[in-house]
C-alpha cells in the first residue's frame, strides 16, 4: 500500500512541475523567437505555441498594450534588421490589421500582424521555417 502511496505521490509532482514548465514557457515564446517586446506591450500567454520539428520551429505569440498601432510598426521596422533580419518593403497585408512586418533571417520567415482597436493594440508574432 505504501508502495502505491509513494507512486501516486509522484506522479502527481511530476505533473505539477511539467505544468508549471509549460506556463513558464509559454510567458517567454518571445524570448524563444530572439525578439524583443516593445515597451508598453504585455505577452498574451493566450496566444502561444510551440512546435519544433526536423524542419524547423513554429512558434506563435501575441502580445498586446495600449500604444499606436503605427508605434508598433515603427518600433519593429527599425529594431529587426539590428537583429539580423531582411524586411520585406511594401508586404500585404491581411484585411483585418493596420500593419504588418514580413521578414526572413537564415532559414526562418517571421509574420508580424499589428491590429488596433482604439488606443489599443494588439501584434501577433508568427516564425516558420522559409
């Protein structure tokens, strides 16, 4: 009996802490993509998920705050080509978004969606492989 006890008692830890990895993963999928969050802008545990394959890694975030939808833009045009990446000009953009940002860096294709509702907005960061 003590036995079971025991086995029952572990199991339950090992789900607890692989529970709290994976919410303290999803916190940091920004992190993960080597992207900084603009300042004003919190991370939408929500919006996340990670998959990483033989081909390559698929992470989508989201985050959101209450600044300009264009400031956004702004901040992400200027800040991803320090970080290595290529800015596609003049990229189509979704209907349902103010800005958009499509970039590529080594073999990886990064899709930022700004949309604005009032004074608040909201980016949805998406990294595939090319």
């Amino acid at each position: 009996m003590l036995k079971y006890k025991t086995l029952y008692i572990c199991v339950l830890l090992a789900g607890l802490v692989g529970a709290s990895h994976a919410a303290a993963q999803q916190g940091d999928m920004l992190k993960d993509m080597a992207l900084p969050l603009m300042g004003g802008l919190a991370e939408n545990s929500d919006g996340a998920m990670l998959f990483d394959s033989p081909e390559g890694r698929i992470i989508n975030a989201e985050a959101s705050g209450m600044l300009a939808a264009k400031d956004v833009y702004e901040y992400y045009r200027v800040v991803l080509p320090s970080l290595g990446w290529s800015v596609e000009r003049g990229a189509p953009c979704d209907v349902n978004v103010s800005f958009c940002i499509k970039a590529t860096r080594d073999a990886e294709n990064l899709l930022l969606d700004i949309a604005s509702a009032g004074n608040k907005s909201t980016v949805t960061y998406a990294l595939a492989p090319n």
